[in-house]
C-alpha cells in the first residue's frame, strides 16, 4: 500500500438498520418455515389438505390443484389460521414481507436524517408492495 493510509470505511446508519432488521426478520423467517413445516408433516393441528392429497396431485398445476382440492386461496387462510398447512404458508408470506418490513424500518431513520426524499422513496415503495399484497396491483 505505499505507506499510504487505507481509508476506513463508513457504513451508512441506513444500511446497517436495514440489514440488522433483515437478519432479524429472515432468522425468524426461517424459524416459522421450520415450524411450520414440523406442524404439518407431524400433523399436530388439524389440515385442510392431507399430506397424501397433496402428493397424489403434485404434478398438476397450482390452479387445477386448488380447484379439485379446495384449498384457501389468496387471503382465505387468514379467516382459519390454526391449521397446519396454513401455518407453513403463513410462515412462507412473512419471508415474502421481509423487503416491506425492512423499508419500513429505514423510513424513520431517513427522516431522523433529514433525508426526506430517500423517506418518501421508501413510503412508496412500501405503499407498491402492500398494493401488490392485497392484490390491488397483480
């Protein structure tokens, strides 16, 4: 290096909220897929599609499964929660979300900031994906 003094390297407080809350958020991701997972092969709460159904029909589409077996579909499971296949989906939807909870986290750190640009980029942002989760745009 020539004697030269290696510059130190500044982490943005931004990126590192960001990504504590995502190791946060993806641990417990992980956690809940585990669970979830267990509930359902162990079928320690009730199901609303047996293990062998789902297998005997694997090789259709989503869309044909779900109308032979009836399964829930889009927010439907949120109506009947204690069941172990919709437990290993909810555990699925909340890792979805990490993007959305993690801008959510920056937000206030940006406005602590003074950075009002980057927190309205982030506010839409989440603003898209909670219209693309309840389906407004799909």
């Amino acid at each position: 290096m020539n004697g030269k003094k290696r510059e130190k390297a500044e982490i943005d407080k931004v990126q590192l909220v960001y990504a504590s809350v995502l190791d946060v958020v993806s641990h417990i991701g992980m956690a809940l897929i585990a669970a979830g997972f267990l509930i359902y092969v162990l079928k320690l709460l009730p199901l609303t599609v047996s293990i062998e159904d789902v297998a005997a029909h694997w090789h259709m589409r989503a869309a044909d499964m779900n109308r032979i077996l009836t399964v829930p579909s889009g927010w439907s499971w949120v109506q009947d929660p204690l069941h172990g296949d919709v437990l290993s989906y909810f555990s699925i939807v909340f890792l979805s979300m990490a993007a959305m909870i993690c801008l959510v986290s920056v937000i206030p750190v940006f406005l602590g900031e003074k950075n009002r640009t980057y927190a309205l980029i982030a506010l839409l942002q989440v603003m898209v994906l909670a219209a693309a989760v309840v389906g407004i745009a799909s």
